[in-house]
C-alpha cells in the first residue's frame, strides 16, 4: 500500500517544513563519505530507496549514471522530489521498497539513507532482501541510518531508547546495533565493504550549519521562532537525541552482493 499523503506531524517532515533539506542522521558527511565509497560512474545502474526531498538524488544524477531510478513510499514526496530535482534521467516508482516490481539483476547500485530505521525487523528484511534481488552480483549496496552503541547495550536501555523516539519523532524507530546491520545484510547475501559512523548530531548547531549553510539555518530558526508547534517538536527531538547521545548514533554501511 503506498501512502497519499505526507504525514506532518512526522519529525522528518515537521523538519522539512521548516526548510530543513538534510533528514539523515549523519547529515551530509555520512552521504559524501557513502557516495564516495560506492563510486557511482557513468556505467552505473542506480535505485534510490526513499528520496525524501532529493538531496542525495542530485548528488548522484551529477555522476551521470547509465540510469537512475527513485522508489518513495509517499506519493506527495515523490512529486516533491520531480519538482526539486528537475532531471530528465530521473524515473520515480511510487511504491514499497519492499517490492519494487522492478526487474531482478537491473541495478549495480542501490542505496536508502533514514529508511531502514523506521522499519519493523521483518520490513527491513524485505528491503534488504528487494536490494539484493535488484542489484547483479558484485554490485553495492549503500545504507545510512541511526545506530545503537556499543554493541552489548541492554535491551532496557534499547526499549527506553526506541519508546522516546517513537514519541519524539512520531513514527517507528528500531535502531540496530553495528554488529545487527552488518549481519542483516550479510544474511542477505552481502559482503561489507565500508563502514562509517557519526554522532547524532542532526540537530545541533554546528552540523546544522554544516548541513543547511549560514543563512538557511538562520532562515529555520526564524521559522521556528514563529511557529511554536515546530519549535516545541525540533526542540523535543534535540532532546530525546542529545540524552541518548551515548547510545544512539549515525551508521553508514555499503555492502556487496556476493
Ligand atoms: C526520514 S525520510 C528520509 C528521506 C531521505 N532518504 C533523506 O535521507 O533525506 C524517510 C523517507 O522514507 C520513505 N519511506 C519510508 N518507508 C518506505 C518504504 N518502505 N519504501 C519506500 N520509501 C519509504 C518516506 O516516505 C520518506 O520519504
């Protein structure tokens, strides 16, 4: 079932409506450090899981590839995406990640950033599962989403940590630990080739600045300082981010089909 509408009161889009442009956890370094690690070329076959608002589309549109496709879940996000993005080589599929419909073996890359997380455990496998299907043997598979650390954290810590951001960002969230992600897609039949992780930082200053630039940032703040739903929901989430700033992180992984 794809979805209509977007869903504001979500933190993504609460972010979004502020004029955030970056919605990932590790910002736009974790993406930069992703997309080097994946090298996507001109003989490229590339799949996008989840554009959001197309940061990350552009990016790898500007490496020119063979061809490039989006899969977003949300239909008013996909129309978003066309508008931001603009290039005649983008092909969009309003549809589930889980189940493209796409053909098998037609990708040589694929990545999702902030997709996963959201995900129940059978969901995430599915997508997984739909990547590895998509991508020809050799081909990499890219995944930017919030982690759990260390690895040996309680399940109490983990509970208290997935409750208060279900709450704060009003959605699912079940994070996995480094050693979870690294076995879900090995399970799938990946090889890892790259791992890096961030702190959470996504809604701190200096990240902030170093994601949106100078004058957007103080273009969100002022919006934020009129609109006191938003502020309350950012400030909120900062908080929820910033005490379980011990546990929770940014984590990026690309992997290759075996
Ligand atoms: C937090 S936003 C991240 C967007 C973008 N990847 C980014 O990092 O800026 C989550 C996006 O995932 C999409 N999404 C969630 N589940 C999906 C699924 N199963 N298949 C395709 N898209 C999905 C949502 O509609 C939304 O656009």
């Amino acid at each position: 079932m794809v979805e209509k509408r977007m869903n504001m009161e979500q933190g993504h889009w609460v972010l979004a409506k502020l004029g955030k442009k970056v919605l990932r956890p590790g910002g736009k370094e974790l993406t930069h450090e992703m997309l080097k690690a994946m090298n996507i070329t001109s003989d490229d076959d590339v799949i996008e899981f989840a554009p959001g608002l197309g940061y990350t589309a552009k990016l790898a549109l500007s490496h020119q590839p063979h061809s490039y496709v989006a899969v977003e879940l949300n239909a008013e996000a996909a129309k978003r995406v066309e508008n931001n993005v603009q290039n005649d080589k983008m092909k969009i599929v309003i549809g589930n990640a889980s189940e493209t419909g796409l053909p098998a073996n037609s990708a040589s890359k694929v990545y999702g950033e902030a997709m996963l997380t959201m995900q129940s455990k059978p969901q995430k496998q599915a997508i997984i599962a739909e990547a590895a299907r998509l991508l020809r043997p050799g081909g990499l598979y890219g995944i930017h989403e919030i982690g759990i650390y260390p690895d040996n954290t309680s399940q109490e810590v983990r509970k208290e940590i997935e409750s208060d951001l279900a709450k704060g960002i009003k959605t699912n969230v079940r994070p996995l630990t480094l050693v979870e992600w690294k076995d879900i897609l090995e399970d799938n039949g990946f090889d890892i080739s790259f791992v890096e992780s961030r702190p959470m930082h996504l809604l701190e200053q200096t990240r902030m600045i170093a994601d949106e630039g100078f004058w957007n940032f103080i273009r969100i703040v002022f919006r934020m300082l009129k609109n006191s739903h938003a502020r309350k929901r950012v400030l909120e989430m900062r908080h929820i981010f910033r005490k379980h700033g011990n546990h929770i992180n940014a984590i990026c992984i690309v992997a290759r089909k075996r």
